[in-house]
C-alpha cells in the first residue's frame, strides 16, 4: 500500500522549507491547504503520516473557520486510526489560553496568574481584581501575540475600553495576566520535535509582544524578520533549564509531538510560562548563525519520515 506524509495546513509560506527538506530525503508527501474545502465522512483517509500544522492565527490570514474544519479532519483521521502528529488535543490547545493554562497548572508548570472573562464589560473589575501593575490584556485566541496590550494603569485601560481600542476576541473570552517583565529582557522559546527538545532561541522582547520567528510572518513589526535578519533571535548555547523534563511531560500527554513552550523569567529566577504553540516556527537566520548543525525543519522532516518508514 502506497503511503505518504501529508502535511495539513493555512499559510503556504511556513511551509516551504519543510518541502524542500522532505524532498531531500527523497519522502513521498502531499499538502492539504484548508480553508474552504469538503470533507466527505463516508469516505476513507489515504494512509500514511498526516502532520497538523494549523494555527491560531489563521484568521489574520482570512482563513477564519480552518481550525474548526481541521478539528473536524483531525476527528474523521483518528476514526480510521491514521498517525496524527498534533491531534485534536494539540488543536484544543492551539486555539485557546485557558486550555493552555489550565493545562500547564495541572502539569506543574508555573504560569502568570491569569483571570478569564467573557465580556469587555468585565474587564476593569477583573483587572482590579488581579490587583498587579503592569498587567497584559489578550484574546483568548489570537496566534503571533496579535491583540496582546501591556497597560500600566486601570485608568489607561477604562480609556481604552471607551475608545474602543481593544479590538476583538475571536471566540469572546477575554484574559487580564499579570507582566512577567523578562530579568534579560528576552523570552525563550523552548523547541521539540518528537518529544526531545532540539534548542531554545532567545527573542529580544523590548519592542512588543508579535513574537513570531518565521522567517516570512507577515507582522508588520520589526519582531519577524521579513527580511530574513534575525538579530533578535539567537540559539541558546549551553541551554540549562530543570524544567525541561515537565516541558516533555506535557507535550506528550497533550498530543502536542511538534511544538514550543514559551517563557519569560522573571526578577527573581522563576520561569513563567505563557504560550504553548503547536505550529511552531523556526528562524532559520539564527540556527545558521549558531553554526547551522540542528534545523527545525530538517528535523521534522526527519522525524516525519521516521514515523512513516515504521508503519
């Protein structure tokens, strides 16, 4: 029986480089681009290895309804007992912080304290409630940091919730976090590709909060370098963290076999966690420049290819 990786997926861009690593080890694949598309239930999968590459940000792309059509792929897959790299758990959490969050507590994992509400209505109290300054604002879905806001004072956020500066939430729930100001002033983003952990990047996050480090994100800030530089991204050299083994831990019991856990440390040496991102991105500037020995996207080609060389 013929078999093959299909790679399923909303922004060609992201994945170009993958192709071009498949095509290298000579591996069968085919992508599946979802946005408007039909899936007929009755039908039967093709077989191989199905690799979900879908993103919470897919609206910001006008692919507002992939995700949940993917959720509904992802569910006729597993129906017929396909390998999925980031099923419908990794999905859940893709799509929503509170997912993320919750998640991460019951892992033992410590995250920013964190107050959700369903109504911009809500969020003045809630962010007295939280009782911290500064605090962060974002949508419960956004993908990028896209609609995250730092405000220093509950006067600036009443201003803003009158003009109507928030912007939306795509799925109406709304998070107050406390600002975890990074001690280096840099967050790191820790990456895994089949459950081990191939490096960690630092990102300069002194000019805001869109902190996608694919080479070709369409930002519209200086956080993803669309001119391929990638001086705010490095590779940790010597990377040390005693969590990473909970990082692991939780990866794998989320579905999640290709993905980044995302931090900031604080004044006092703590690691806050606040993103779990399931459609990972690399910046490829930065891997050359730490010698160019690991590259994420060679390394899920080869992880890919191993899973389907084992059916």
């Amino acid at each position: 029986m013929s078999k093959k990786i299909y790679i399923i997926h909303e922004n060609e861009e992201w994945i170009t480089q993958l192709k071009d690593e498949l095509e290298k080890l000579n591996m069968p694949y085919e992508t599946w681009f979802v946005d408007e598309l039909e899936l007929d239930l009755n039908s039967t999968p093709p077989y191989g290895v199905f690799y979900n590459r879908m993103s919470a940000s897919s609206h910001t792309r006008g692919h507002r309804y992939a995700p949940e059509m993917t959720g509904a792929m992802l569910s006729w897959l597993k129906s017929h007992d396909r390998v999925v790299i980031n099923d419908r758990d990794a999905l859940r959490l893709e799509l929503s912080k509170v997912e993320q969050y919750t998640a991460l507590m019951s892992a033992g994992i410590t995250t920013p304290e964190t107050i959700a509400v369903n109504s911009i209505d809500l969020l003045y109290k809630a962010a007295e409630k939280l009782n911290q300054s500064p605090f962060i604002i974002k949508p419960n879905r956004g993908g990028k940091g896209a609609g995250v806001q730092l405000f220093y004072t509950l006067d600036s956020l009443k201003s803003t919730i009158m003009d109507g500066g928030l912007g939306d939430s795509l799925d109406g729930i709304w998070l107050v976090q406390t600002y975890i100001k990074p001690s280096d002033g840099c967050i790191t983003r820790v990456e895994f590709v089949g459950g081990e952990m191939i490096y960690a990047v630092r990102v300069d996050a002194s000019g805001g909060f869109e902190l996608c480090p694919a080479d070709s994100c369409h930002v519209n800030d200086d956080f993803c370098p669309t001119d391929g530089v990638g001086s705010k991204f490095s590779i940790h050299q010597k990377y040390e963290n005693d969590d990473i083994y909970k990082y692991k831990n939780f990866l794998l019991s989320n579905g999640i076999g290709i993905g980044a856990i995302e931090y900031a440390k604080g004044s006092a040496g703590i690691r806050y966690v606040y993103d779990v991102n399931t459609n990972t991105n690399y910046n490829n500037q930065a891997e050359l420049d730490s010698g160019g020995e690991i590259q994420g996207m060679r390394e899920i080609a080869k992880f890919l290819s191993s899973q389907l060389k084992s059916l």
